[in-house]
C-alpha cells in the first residue's frame, strides 16, 4: 500500500493541469484505432501502476461513461473521464495523434487531442474545474496548433499552464503518493 499524505492548499492559488498529469502522462505518438481501442489502450495506460482489479473497475468506468454520450468537444478535442471510488486522487493523461481518429465529436470532425480524466467520487469541485480549464486550454486556436506540433512532453506542460484554472477553494484537501 502507498503512504498517503494530505496536502491542503493555500487559497488564491491558480490550478495548474500539470500537477495532475499522472507519470508518464504525455503521451505524443500515439497509434490510432477505434474510439473503443484507444479509450480502453489510454485507461490502461492510465492504470498501470493500480492493482488488476482496480484498473477493471477504472476502466470499466471510462467505457460506461463514453457510451452514454460521446465526450468529443469539437475542435480536435477529446475530453473522456470518469469517477470512481476506486482512485483516491485525481489524474489526467494527455494524448495527441496528429492524424486524429473518428470519435463522434459534436461537430463531427476527427479528435487530435485526448485528456483522460478520472477522479474519486468525493472530488466533485476539483474534478469539475480540470474538467473546465481543459475545454479553455483547448478554444484556442494557437494553443491547439502548437500542441500539434510539440516535440517533447515539456513543451505540453508549458502549454498547459500557459491557461491557469479557477483558484483552488481554501482547505481542498489532495492526496498525494
């Protein structure tokens, strides 16, 4: 089991999406597929370092919240999530493929951008508000170029923090491994 330590944190601080990407969360080549294969490939990846088990139920969770309504946003975004007592902190991944895959997008146009996002269940507030910094990262147009275009990992976390997030709200309590 992995220690946990709480964290509270200072009111008026800016979110950054950065101090939610998981290790090994940006993931710039990747290969194509179906909507299906990369959402279940993505989950995985996401799970790798969780319990067989848990990594089931995560994925489990993705998949039956994709089929309800598709989480493509439009503009080349992809934005599928889930919440699940299973994970006991929020984390995101961040996925490009340059050449984009079908996903049912609102607009109907091929997705180049995935962010995965799951959280606990008790993480409403926060998980709402990665949720919403996401979508403005991704309305502009020349944040989107650039990410297209990007060549290391750092350079997607520039880019992410260049939109800062809703001020966290006093004595939100994170965990941390």
């Amino acid at each position: 089991m992995r220690g946990i330590v709480l964290h509270i944190t200072t009111y008026g601080k800016k979110m950054k999406l950065s101090e939610y990407l998981i290790d090994q969360g940006i993931l710039l080549e990747s290969r194509k597929g179906t909507k299906w294969e990369v959402l279940e490939c993505l989950t995985r990846h996401y799970c790798r370092s969780l319990p067989e088990n848990i990594g089931d139920l995560v994925i489990n969770t993705v998949l039956t919240r994709e089929m309800k309504t598709s989480t493509g946003l439009g503009d080349g975004l992809a934005v599928p999530h889930g919440r699940t007592d299973a994970v006991n902190k929020t984390g995101i991944l961040f996925a490009r493929f340059k050449e984009g895959i079908e996903w049912e997008s609102s607009d109907g146009g091929l997705v180049y951008f995935v962010f995965l996002v799951i959280g606990p269940v008790c993480s409403a507030n926060e998980y709402l508000d990665i949720l919403s910094t996401i979508s403005k990262i991704l309305s502009r147009k020349t944040l989107r170029t650039a990410l297209l275009s990007a060549s290391f990992p750092e350079q997607v976390i520039q880019m992410m923090d260049a939109v800062k997030g809703r001020k966290k709200p006093r004595n939100n309590t994170r965990i941390k491994n």
